[in-house]
C-alpha cells in the first residue's frame, strides 16, 4: 500500500525520502520548514512522471536545488521535466563543458556523452547560460545551502578525464555529505569504492553519519571502510537495481570477496532496502524483516512466480520508498516504508 494519507511532515524535522523501484532511484531531502532538494529522478508509473513530483506535490514547500549525479538512466530519466516545473531551482551537476582536462580528444565534450544522456546535460547548460543564478556545479568542495543545511559535494575532482562519461560514469558521480546542525547524512550516489579513498583524504570522518543512502544499489565494488567503519545504528539504505540483481545476497564469490548484502552487515547491524531487484509476495506487508541468509534462499519474502511485469510502469514504483525523519541532534524520529519494502537484519533472532 501507500504511504498513508495521515503521513504529515514535521515541520521541525528533516526529512530524507529514498525512492528505487528496481531500475531507478530518486533522493529528496525536506529542510524545515518546506526546502526541498531534489538529487537525480526517474519515471515511472501510468504517466510516466517523475518519482520526485508527487512527493512534493503533496507536501508543498520551495524546490530549490535540482541535482544530477551522474549520466546513467536509472539517474537522469525525468530530470528535464523537473527542470520544466521548478523553473526556479539551482540545477547542480557536474557538466562535461565544465570539466575538460588537458588530453580532450574532441572540440564538443559533450559527444562523451552516451545518445540518452545529452539532452539532460544540453539542457542544464541551456539553463545555466540563460540564468546564472541557476547554476551549481557539483565538483569536491562545491557546497551550498538548503534552508540551513549546508550540502558538499565529495567528488569528483576537477577536471574530469573525458573518457570517463563515455566508459566508466560511476566514477565521476557527485556524492554529498549534508550537514544540518548536528546531523550528518552521507549520500553515496554510484561512487564505487576504488574512488572513496581519495574521498576520504579530503575529507575526514565519512564514517561519522546518522544515515547514508549506500553507494550503487549496494553491491559489492562501492562498499569502503573509509565511510563503513562506524557505529552499528547508523541508518543505512540501499535502491534496488533489477538488470544486475543488485544488491546480491550471496556468500563469498569466486575472487573470494564478499557480497554486497554481507559486506554492509558487517558493518551496521540492518540495512533498509526500498524494495527487491524484484517482485515478492509481501509487498503489502512493508517493511518485510528478514536475514541476508533468508533472502538468499529466497524463503522469505517469496519471490513473486510472475516477475516479467515491469514495475516501472506500474503506479507502485512511485510508492518505493523509505523516508526517515531526524532531529536536529541526528537522531531518527519517524521511519515511514513504502510497499515492497525490506529490512535485512545481521542476526536471525531479530526476525520476528
């Protein structure tokens, strides 16, 4: 079912909604009293809109920031009709006209760019050229405020070589660390780990968080102990990823390293999921608790016998959702879970 209507926003709490629906994901952070920003977008549903919109349609407030991480789909799709209906917002991104490094190989960087991706990134330039004021860039060391959050970009590094828009995007994606009085929410975008020590000798204490929306759908290249080592309560979720079944919830593999699901258990003691890399038979009893070893072996949730409906064009992808609400202490409030969702515990005797 959906968030139910009696849902209200706090006015005096920050909140995080996370959204993935197997092929997509969206944050959105409310600042009190009604800042909105608003970090990559996907459609889904009848009419295809933006996860983003109705979320803010029915709560109200100022969208001020539009963020794009990265140019991969399950990240950009819907961002140009966000654009269109918060015409007043700053749209950050890091942009390839933006970050040519010594060796660009072509007079236009924007032909690195994958076909799919150069409208977004065309129009966030349109944009940023007709209206200064519109224009955030999202390399290490940006920042700017929502409401009085200060927002941080942590990567990438300016310049950005070209090749990377073309063969390895996750790479040059615009994690952020928000500070809002004495809470702290890391959000990892893709970034895989082989970038997060780099990261981390900018800047100190990414493990030092109330919440993270966990990099890449949780599997096994982005987990790092530079932002992983920490206290075992921190509120960690994780978007779904159907194409490569992520987050996977196997033993060691061939190489001997870890699952991703394994991997973050190690390191807090449960992990919110907005949904599966599929459909389940439980999805109306959100959020399903349950052990890496049950998902695994698929005994519960069940797996659903008919998994070739796509959810993205389903109503109910825009109800994949986790928010949390914190106080100004960074301590979380309210938890609200969408259908679908699941709870992955490191310990079989806190399943009920």
């Amino acid at each position: 079912m959906a968030l139910p209507e009696t849902h209200q926003l706090d006015p005096d709490l920050l909140y995080m909604f996370v959204l993935g629906p197997c092929k997509g994901e969206t944050v959105l952070l409310r600042v009190p009293p009604g800042h909105w920003m608003v970090i990559d977008s996907f459609k889904a549903g009848t009419h295809r809109r933006p996860a983003a919109e109705p979320i803010i349609t029915k709560y109200g407030g100022q969208v001020e920031v539009l963020a794009l991480t990265h140019p991969h789909a399950d990240h950009f799709e819907g961002f140009i009709d966000l654009i269109d209906r918060y015409d007043k917002a700053m749209l950050g991104c890091v942009h390839p006209r933006d970050s040519r490094g010594t060796r660009d190989l072509s007079a236009d960087p924007n032909t690195r760019l994958k076909e799919a991706a150069k409208p977004a990134y065309t129009r966030i330039w349109y944009e940023w050229e007709q209206n200064h004021a519109r224009r955030q860039t999202t390399f290490r060391g940006d920042n700017w405020n929502v409401g009085e959050a200060t927002v941080t970009s942590l990567h990438p590094v300016r310049p950005v070589n070209p090749r990377q828009w073309s063969d390895d995007p996750n790479t040059i994606s615009s994690a952020m660390l928000v500070v809002w009085h004495d809470l702290r929410i890391l959000l990892g975008a893709d970034v895989p780990s082989s970038e997060w020590p780099g990261i981390a000798d900018a800047f100190s204490d990414l493990n030092h968080h109330a919440a993270m929306k966990v990099p890449h759908h949780g599997s096994r290249e982005a987990i790092h102990p530079s932002y992983a080592n920490g206290d075992r309560g921190r509120f960690w979720v994780i978007t779904p990823f159907s194409p490569q079944r992520l987050p996977r919830a196997q033993d060691l593999t061939a190489n001997g390293k870890s699952d991703g699901l394994s991997q973050v258990l190690s390191f807090v003691n449960e992990v919110r999921l907005t949904a599966l890399p599929y459909r389940h038979l439980s999805e109306a009893d959100a959020p399903v608790v349950t052990t890496r070893e049950r998902l695994r072996s698929e005994t519960h949730p069940r797996r659903a016998p008919d998994t070739t409906v796509s959810l993205l064009s389903s109503d109910a992808a825009l109800e994949r959702q986790v928010v949390i609400g914190f106080d100004r202490n960074g301590s979380v409030i309210q938890e609200w879970y969408g259908p679908g969702s699941v709870r992955v515990t490191s310990e079989e005797s806190h399943v009920p």
